[in-house]
C-alpha cells in the first residue's frame, strides 16, 4: 500500500517544482465499512464498494491534460489494485470563504 501511495505522490510531483501544494482524500466507503473480522488469523476491514464509489483525490495546483496528470493516470493504477476500488484524480476546487463584515 505504501508503495502504491508513493507512486502516485511521486506522479503528483513529476516535474518536482512543488506545482501541487496540498490532497484532500474522500473517502465515501470509511462510514461504510464493516467491522474488522478475522480472516486467518489477521484482522482485516471488509467494506462492500458500491457502483461509483471511488476514492477521490483532490489535489491544488493539479490540471486536467498535463504531463502531471498523465503521470497520475498512470501510477495510480497499482493503489486502484492494492485498494481493489477505482482511484479518481482531480483539481481541488476552493469553497468561497465569507468575509467578515
């Protein structure tokens, strides 16, 4: 899993100029997940992945159609196949803040 987390973060950084800031992770399965079980002997999570329930990475400073991008399609494929569930890669939209009046 480590790996997999670092070839895609490697990726994020593929020109190393720091252009992506900051992730924030979704994760639509975590309130879902059913309680740890024993299976062999070791505890696992088992969680049922609904239709379109991926893992969302939003990432500031990350664009549509660059070579960054290109490279997170690709690297992501191996925590898609560590995780068992699709790995989405998008922009990090800003919610407006409310100024103080």
């Amino acid at each position: 899993r480590l790996a997999a987390i670092l070839r895609l973060a490697n990726a994020l950084d593929r020109d190393h100029d720091g252009h992506v800031r900051r992730i924030r992770i979704e994760n639509p399965l975590a309130e879902s997940a059913k309680p740890l079980h024993r299976v062999n002997g070791s505890g696992q999570r088992q969680a049922s992945l609904k239709k379109g329930e991926a893992l969302v990475i939003s990432a500031e400073g990350y664009a549509d159609g660059t070579h960054t991008a290109q490279a997170a399609a690709a690297e992501r494929y191996l925590l898609e196949t560590v995780l068992r569930r699709p790995v989405l890669v998008k922009p990090m939209t800003h919610a407006r803040t409310r100024r103080a009046a």
